[in-house]
C-alpha cells in the first residue's frame, strides 16, 4: 500500500494462472463471471493495484445467486495479460465504458478496494456522464475520500528502490519480493496500477445520486477516520461507514463479511443489528468506531 490508500498487496497465483489459458474474446477478458445468471442484481467488483479478479473467485459463491458477481480483470493480467497496462485513470474508464455496455442490461452497483474503489467511483461519474445506467450502490473500501490527495509517489523511483518502498509499505509477499522472476513480471503491473492511482486527480463533478457505503479496516493507517467520512461529499443520497478489524488488507480476512454486507444493502440478506453500518450524518466530522461482530457468513 502507499499513503495515498493505495493496496499493492499481491497473490502471484492471481496474476499468473491464467497467462496460459485459452484466449478469450476482447470483450470478454474484462471479465470474470459464472454464467448463465438469474440474478436479478449485478455486482462489478476491482481489485486492488497488483491485484486480478481471481481475488473475488469465492465471491460468487457468498453473492450468488441473488447476485451476480463480475470480477474485473484488469488489462495485463490473467485472461488479459496480453493485453498493455494501463496506468492512467482516464485512459482505464474510456476503456472500462463500452467494455460494460451489454452488462447494463440489468440493475447492478460498484465494488471495489483501494485503488479499485478509485476506478469504481470514477466509473461511477462517467457512467452518468454519459447518458448510461448509473449503479444502485457504490462501495468504496480502502480508500480515502477521492478528493484527498497525499502527493506520495513511489511509482517513479528505480527498481531498487522500488522494491524497497514496497518492502516497507509491507504491502507486497516476501515470496514475490525475493524471488527475482516473479519480480520481473510484477514490476511493470505494480508500477502501472501506482502510477494510475498515484497521479489520479478528482475534478469537481455534480454528487452522485446512489448510496456510498465506506469499509475500511480499524487499524488502517492510510486513511483517518476524517478522510473516510469526507466520501459524503460526493452523495446526495446516504453514507455509511463499515469498519471492521484489521489493517489496509481487512478484505484478506473479512472479504466473507463484507460480500455479506454488500448483500444487505442491496436487500438481498438480513443480518445481525449488530452487523448495521455508522451511518454518516451531514457535515459530520467524528464516528465510532465498532469492533467487528463474531458470526459465521451462514449466519
């Protein structure tokens, strides 16, 4: 991770198992999903910088079949590694938009950690922007309000360097780190995926008219409490903060809960009083923070 919020944790079994498989139509490398689906809600998930979607691969179990999950496969990794990285934010939804045009065709939201949810809410506005379907429901995990910049660059720095940033950011397996092939394929989709997050801009927009919900983990030292809740500026609808315990990579150890989450907002479970988001009242500046309830997603 940077601090700008930006998750470069990686699984090298996310990137490189599907190098090898059967290539797949263009439009269809964007995607992972488990058709055919009678859900009658999508959910389009983004990974984190370094991530695919393989990290969302048991999110179709926890979701379906209410909801149909399709995890994005980001260009130069699995069914998209021939595909050139993207490393520009505007580049990356110019792209992402006519990619999802034939999934429109039902009522879907937005997921994503970290970087991911940068790309979420920036697809969010250009959704609008251009006369397409907006989602029900964006949630943003990981990540600090899309207007707050930290000006932290690590994307530039050489090689060396590089992975020593990401040795101290301790965002990135010892594995990957000590292993000089795995390094080399890395490098270039870490770079990319920081540059893109590291160089993002927000630009001034009308609110968006869906409910932002807000996870993040408790002991998350790249976003503070004040950063988290500055998301309601960019909703005329509710916003909800969910913290759960752990650090900027909760979703490692939580993912089943907040798939679960996801899945109550979008009213498709009920769970546990307990399990309610803090709502974020108006121009508030504090919240509570909650310790994370113990139950199983079969609960």
């Amino acid at each position: 991770m940077n601090s700008n919020g930006n998750s470069n944790k990686v699984d090298a079994s996310h990137v490189l198992a599907d190098a090898a498989c059967v290539e797949k139509p263009t439009g269809e490398r964007w995607f992972r999903r488990v058709p055919p689906s009678s859900a009658a809600v999508r959910l389009f998930c983004f990974p984190y910088a370094g991530g695919s979607a393989r990290m969302f691969r048991e999110w179709h179990d926890w979701c379906g079949p209410e909801v149909e999950v399709v995890a994005i496969e980001l260009p130069g990794r699995g069914f998209h590694s021939r595909s050139p990285l993207i490393d520009s934010m505007s580049i990356m939804i110019e792209r992402l938009l006519p990619a999802l045009d034939s999934l429109l065709d039902k009522p879907f939201a937005l997921f994503g950690h970290s970087m991911g949810a940068l790309i979420s809410f920036e697809l969010s506005r250009a959704l609008r922007a251009s006369g397409r379907k907006a989602p029900l429901h964006l949630f943003a995990s990981g990540m600090r309000a899309p207007h707050l910049w930290s000006g932290y660059q690590i994307h530039t720095l050489p090689d060396r360097q590089f992975v020593e940033a990401l040795r101290k950011l301790n965002g990135t397996p010892a594995e990957i780190l000590e292993d000089n092939s795995l390094l080399e394929m890395f490098i270039p989709i870490l770079r990319a995926d920081l540059r893109l997050s590291e160089t993002y801009r927000y630009t001034l927009a009308p609110r968006l008219p869906h409910p932002i919900t807000v996870f993040s983990g408790l002991s998350d030292i790249t976003s503070s409490p004040e950063q988290l809740q500055e998301w309601q500026r960019h909703t005329r609808s509710g916003c909800a903060l969910r913290l759960l315990e752990g650090d900027h990579f909760f979703i490692q150890q939580h993912a089943h809960l907040v798939a679960a989450s996801i899945m109550k907002s979008l009213g498709r479970v009920s769970l546990p009083a307990a399990f309610e988001p803090i709502p974020i009242p108006e121009n508030s500046l504090t919240t509570t923070r909650e310790a994370e309830p113990v139950f199983s997603s079969a609960d």
